[in-house]
C-alpha cells in the first residue's frame, strides 16, 4: 500500500483571491499547511492545483519539499484520479491550501484509523473547522467519478461517498477529545477569516506549524469575548 498528502490549492478564489498567497507571519497560507503537512509520515507529498495557479504555487512547493500536479481547474476529482496515477498512491489524504492550521497529529491519527477499520472514507468529527482531512481510497474515487456526473461532487471529491453509505466503508467518527472543539473555524474563506487568523497567529504563533490543542483555548476566549 503506498500513500500520499495531496494538498489541494488554487489561487482563482472569487471571495479571496490568490488567499493561499496571503502570509500569516511572513509566510504564505500554503506555506504554514505544507509545513504541518510535510511531518506526516506518507511515501509522497504534493500540491495539486490548476494550470493557472502552477507558475504561482511551484516555488513554494519546492520550498517545502512538495512535488506538484497541474490538472482540471474544475473537476478537481479529476485531478486527484490524475494525480493519483503519476504518484501511485491507494490511499490519499486529502487537505486544503486554505487551511494553515491543519494538524499533522490528527491527520496521522485518522490515516491509522483510515487503514486499520478497512475503510474508503474517513475523517473526524467535532475539529475546528480547518483543522482536519479526509482519508480516501483512490479505488473509491474512481468509483465516484464514473458513476456521478453531478458538478458538486466533482468539485468537492468525496461527497459520492459519504453520500453513499450503502455503497462505501464510511468510518467518519468523533475526534479525540482534546481535539474537539466544535462549531468553531480557522479556514480562510474571506476577508473577515484571515483578519482573525492574523490576530492568531500574531498571539500564538512562534516559527512552528501550531497544534490544536495550542489554538483551542484562543478560540474559546475569542468566542466569549465575541
């Protein structure tokens, strides 16, 4: 069984352009996720992003140690399926370029869980959003891109699944408890998101990818200060 980090990204959002080139710290968003991303133990680590964005995404890439895949812009099941094939990993995690808190532990963890249980799809419950990823097996996301021609699965790669159950091992369960905190965020999708991340990172943040057992209690003074 081989395995991967593919880390999604392009620089084309709507809502934030180019957000995965915004620094928190002196470092792009990316920059921090591939951080995190780099110390989880898989036989490869890569970014997969569009035509578009490749030029823009490749430098940092090779700064931290990532190869990087150019495929569709929008059907990024595709491009994953396309990746997959170059790489030959069967089962991938699958994270994304708008998230620099993503936590290595937890993804190690549920990759365990993922390979133990004999699941398709895993992924833990009750995180801060913008913390986790998902467990996929590429078998199961090439089943979902011949039988859906539905945009959104294309777009987002596991909702086939998940959406499934009756056709797929779905192993989505509660995250350890020091893990939890839920209803809270630290993606960044606007504006807003990354003014509070910058806030974060300026309180927290010491020249290490941060844990989430670090940022919980400063979302939780956040919430009651809100």
């Amino acid at each position: 069984m081989k395995t991967a980090v593919f880390l999604q990204a392009r620089l084309g959002s709507t809502r934030l352009p180019g957000k995965a080139l915004l620094e928190l710290e002196g470092k792009a968003i990316i920059t921090h996720a591939m951080e995190a991303l780099g110390s989880v133990e898989t036989d490869d680590h890569v970014i997969l992003t569009d035509h578009e964005s490749y030029s823009g995404l490749k430098p940092l890439a090779e700064a931290c140690g990532f190869s990087i895949f150019e495929g569709s812009a929008e059907d990024v099941l595709d491009r994953f399926i396309k990746a997959a094939e170059k790489f030959g990993p069967t089962v991938i995690i699958r994270a994304t370029g708008d998230n620099p808190l993503v936590d290595s532990n937890a993804a190690a963890m549920i990759l365990a869980s993922h390979i133990d249980s004999g699941a398709d799809y895993s992924g833990y419950d009750d995180m801060p959003l913008g913390t986790g990823v998902e467990v996929l097996n590429l078998a199961a996301l090439q089943t979902a891109a011949a039988e859906s021609d539905e945009p959104y699965d294309h777009e987002h790669v596991s909702p086939y699944l998940y959406r499934n159950p009756d056709r797929f091992r779905i192993n989505r369960i509660r995250a350890p408890e020091k893990f939890c905190f839920p209803g809270s965020s630290v993606t960044v999708d606007t504006a807003a998101d990354y003014k509070k991340l910058q806030s974060l990172y300026s309180d927290l943040y010491e020249g290490r990818p941060l844990s989430i057992t670090e940022i919980i209690p400063w979302l939780k003074s956040e919430r009651r200060s809100g």
